[in-house]
C-alpha cells in the first residue's frame, strides 16, 4: 500500500470544508433563504469557487502517483460523475449537473494512465525533466484558461480568438469548447482543467525528490486529515443532507 501524506490529505479536507460552505449558500440561494443571485454570481463568489476548485484539482493530480490501481480509480470517478450527472438531469433539471468536476478527475486519471506509463518505462520522471513538464502543463493550464468563452491566450491582452464554429455539441463541450446553449451548475471541461491535474501530476514528481519536502508532506491537522482521506464519500454525500435541510426548514419553519 502506498503512503499517505497528512499534509495532502489536510489541505484536501479544507479544500472540502471550503466546498461544503460554498455549496450551503449556493443551494440557500436555491431556496431563496439569504443569498441572493446577484451576490451568488459576483465576484467575491467567483474567487471563493476558483480558491477551491484550483487546489482540489491540483491535489487530485498530485495525488494520481500515491494511489493504485488507476484505471478502477478513475473510472469509479468518472462513474459517480455520470451518476450525478443522470440523478440531476432527471430529478432536478433545472440545477442539473453535466460535465462536473468528478467527470473531469476521472478522464484526467484515465488520460493521465498512458503518460505516466511512458515515463516510468523509459525512466523519464527524473527531477528535470518533471520541472519542465509541470512547467509546460501550467503554462497550458494559463494559455487555455479562457477556452470556454473563446479564447486562447492570456485574455484579454494577449489572446486570439478560437472560430465560433468549433463550439457546437456535448462532445466539443466536454473538451472545452462550451455549447451556447449548454447549461450546468457544476462545469469543468477537459481543457483547461486537465492541464492543471497534470502540474499537480508532476509537482509530485519534483516534491518526492527532496527529502525536506517530503518531510513537510507528514505534517497535517488530525481532524480536517480525516476529513481529506474521505473526500470522495463526503463530496458525494454533503449536498444532499444540505438540500434536504433546507428543504424543510423552508417547508414547516
């Protein structure tokens, strides 16, 4: 069995205890309880969200080398993407969820599987060449950050604009390339995202080959380490005991 890091797993359950806030007003605004749209929408909301989807992706990527098995991993991931994706277009479609972040953690493994077997087999994942890599995958990360609203480039100063004619259909939407008329609450594209799994694929590669780092890595918070290690359950589980909560609070309070 692989070793587990505490530090990981720490900034990991804060990532979650994050998410689980964020997910609360999100679902009060859904009912009409304290959050309005106009606050759910502006921008201290949309900083709140990237501050915690950039560091779970991240983690995730980092945390692609310290599991086994990677092929059942990600497509039980990707299973509980399609899962959710199926549950919320037909019980509830109008805050439907297609192409979320468990869609893109399981390709992002799976996609992930031939690159990491290349480099082990040719002895490639030297410290070098992982610096360059996470490099090359960050910078990608930056350059297709604006992807979904048409541009490639460091938006908007330095950019060019992608041919309106690629953004058509759920096969160009899960790539990126978002369909004018597709809608979903909870939306992570294969670009620019993958890119970011990847940096985070490769930080693990430079952070293991320095023995301080790595002893930084066994440092983390009992409580919110737990709480990191079952992240998954816990993603899957949080919004439902919130939604039923508030269902009926607004109901019979």
């Amino acid at each position: 069995m692989k070793k587990r890091y505490d530090l990981i797993d720490t900034l990991r359950g804060l990532a979650i205890i994050s998410m689980i806030v964020f997910h609360a007003c999100w679902i009060m605004n859904y009912f009409g309880i304290l959050i309005t749209s106009e606050t759910l929408y502006g921008t201290i909301f949309t900083v709140w969200e990237r501050s915690i989807c950039i560091p779970f992706i991240t983690i995730a990527g980092f945390s692609f080398s310290l599991g086994h098995n990677h092929l059942r991993s990600g497509l039980i991931v990707f299973g509980w993407g399609l899962i959710i994706t199926t549950v919320t277009c037909i019980f509830l479609y109008d805050i439907r969820i297609v192409f979320g972040v468990l869609t893109l953690i399981g390709s992002s493994i799976l996609l992930t599987i031939p690159i990491d077997n290349v480099l082990r087999n040719h002895n490639l994942l030297t410290k070098k060449v992982s610096v360059l890599l996470f490099a090359v995958s960050f910078l990608l990360f930056l350059l297709t950050y604006k992807i979904n609203i048409g541009y490639l480039g460091f938006y908007p100063a330095f950019c060019v604009e992608i041919p309106r004619s690629i953004y058509n259909g759920y096969i160009a939407t899960y790539f990126g390339f978002m369909d004018p008329g597709f809608y979903s609450t909870d939306y992570f594209s294969l670009f620019p995202w993958w890119f970011l799994y990847l940096s985070g694929y490769f930080l693990h590669k430079i952070t293991i080959s320095s023995e301080k780092a790595k002893s930084l890595l066994e440092n983390g918070i009992p409580g919110i380490r737990i709480i990191g290690r079952y992240s998954l359950p816990i993603y899957l589980i949080h919004p439902i005991i919130i939604f039923i909560l508030l269902f009926f609070i607004t109901r019979f309070l």
